[in-house]
C-alpha cells in the first residue's frame, strides 16, 4: 500500500527547476521522470535500515511524497527530502543580486538556482569523485554499479546507494574489477573505511562554522579529491565561493562568452567576480540556462 505525505514549500520555490538543476537526476538511485517531472529516490531508513523507493513530485503547493509503503520513519523520511530539495536554503541574497543583471535576472524569475544533492555527505562525494577525469557516461556506470552491487534492496527490487560500511566490506580489487573504479578503486575503500569507523565525519560539513577557505584544505585532504571535486562539494553544501571549472563548465563558457575561443581560468574568474560569495552558483546557472528555456 501506497502511504502519501505532503511537505509545504517556500515562495520561491521551483520543484521542477531544483530537480533538473544539474546531473545528480541522472544518477542512481535517484531517477527523473522529465514528462511528469517526479523525481524517485531509494530512501533508507537510518533507524531500520529498510530501503524504500520514494515519488516526488509537485502537487498543489506542496511537495507530494508517495511511499511504496515500506516500514520507514516519517520524519526522517521529510528531512531527508528538505534536504535534496535544499528547502530551507535562503537565496534571497542571491535572487537580489541576479535581479540587477540583465544576463542572470531569468534565475530569480524561475525561482532557479537550487542545486539537487544525496541525503548523506557521503554519497554526494562519492559520486562528486566518480565525476573526475572522465566522460559522463563513466560517471554513470561507476556509480550503477555501486547501488546494484552494494546497495540495499527494497521490497520492490529497487537498491539504495550503499553505506560506508557496505562499501568498506569489499577490497580495491572490487573496485577496480567490479565497479571499474580504476585509480579511484584504492580511494573509495580507504574513505569508506575511515567514515565507517568515524575516523571521518563528512556530515559536520554540513554544520560547520568553518571559513571555507580551511574547510576546502579539509577536503582535499581526501584522496582524489582536488580543486574542482571540493569546490563541487562545497556548492552542494550551500557555499558558492568557487566556480568548480572542469572542462564542460570551460567549453560551455567559451561557446557562450568567448564565440568558442579558448582563455585562462582567470579570466572565467574575472567574468564572475562581482558575484562575490556567490560565484559558483552564478557560473552555473549562466552556463545551464537552455536547460531552462
């Protein structure tokens, strides 16, 4: 049986626009329906430990919660979801700024600018990892594989994305050979392994009062994690000091600002700077517009 809870949303608050804000749609055990837009997400339960798929999708106001009807706890089942949605991020200083730019000011008008993100840290790092020196479509089959392989089954087949300590399970020999992992394999055993064992909270990144400045050293810290992957993960922390420049973020910015032609980093950095703190976001939404057109 089907259980159905509703979940109030803010004014400035596009369900459509945050789900298909950038990839994480695309990535188990997330999956988007781009017809209806409902976004299906495998939940699992932090008190049981019970998966459970879950439909979002926008309903008269309010975020609509549909439930396969497994065993899972409410309330956590709702925060977990204000969580992804990024419910309670305040962008109104953003919405400000971007209302001032004739380039930028479609963002506020669409209530755009919230950016999708995992339940845990952990996921949202893993998959920002499997995302690093490779093609999109490796992207996918690396973290495919994780949730098939490792994950959790539901009761309706669907698997969640594994834990630390299903992760920590398995040797660098899996990685490589079953997930295809390659040089990351030796990097999701030792992180796994450290969350795990709580060596590593990767969760107080969400509260910590940190500069971002030493929380980004922190990150690195972590093995293959760079410039790009830290800054990546600080957006999806709600800081948007760095641009995260990869090579689409590059290729998108010279076909749009530079008529194809190539220019350092510092330039990018130039184009963004009076966005101040919030730059990162800024470049994004600038370079995904015709996702939104």
């Amino acid at each position: 049986m089907t259980k159905t809870v509703f979940l109030d949303k803010p004014a400035d608050f596009s369900f459509r626009h945050t789900i298909y804000s950038h990839g994480w749609c695309d990535l188990p055990p997330f999956v988007i329906d781009e017809e209806n837009w409902k976004l299906d997400y495998v939940f699992t339960c932090k008190q049981t430990g019970i998966s459970a798929t879950a439909r979002l999708s926008d309903s008269d106001g309010k975020i609509r919660i549909d439930l396969d009807g497994a065993k899972i706890d409410k309330a956590g089942l709702l925060r977990d979801v204000r969580h992804i949605l990024r419910i309670d991020d305040d962008l109104g200083a953003f919405y400000d700024l971007v209302k001032k730019d004739e380039n930028l000011a479609w963002v506020s008008g669409i209530n755009a600018g919230r950016l999708l993100r995992s339940p845990t840290v952990f996921e949202d790092l893993v998959k920002t990892i499997c995302t690093t020196n490779c093609s999109w479509a490796l992207t996918k089959k690396m973290v495919t594989n994780l949730v098939e392989k490792l994950g959790e089954p539901s009761k309706q087949g669907t698997r969640a994305f594994p834990t630390p300590e299903a992760m920590a399970s398995v040797d660098a020999d899996f990685y490589r050979d079953e997930i295809r992992a390659g040089y990351r394999s030796p990097y999701f055993f030792e992180l796994a392994e450290k969350v795990a064992s709580g060596s590593l909270d990767l969760e107080n990144w969400l509260t910590t009062d940190r500069p971002t400045s030493e929380l980004k050293k922190e990150m690195k810290k972590v093995k293959g994690v760079g410039d790009y992957a830290a800054e990546t993960m600080l957006k999806l922390l709600g800081r948007y000091d760095g641009l995260a420049l990869d090579s689409w973020l590059r290729a998108q910015f010279y076909k749009k600002h530079r008529r194809g032609k190539k220019c350092k980093d510092k330039t990018i950095e130039r184009h963004y700077k009076k966005y101040g703190e919030w730059k990162g976001l800024a470049m994004w939404c600038d370079m995904t517009e015709r996702w939104f057109a």
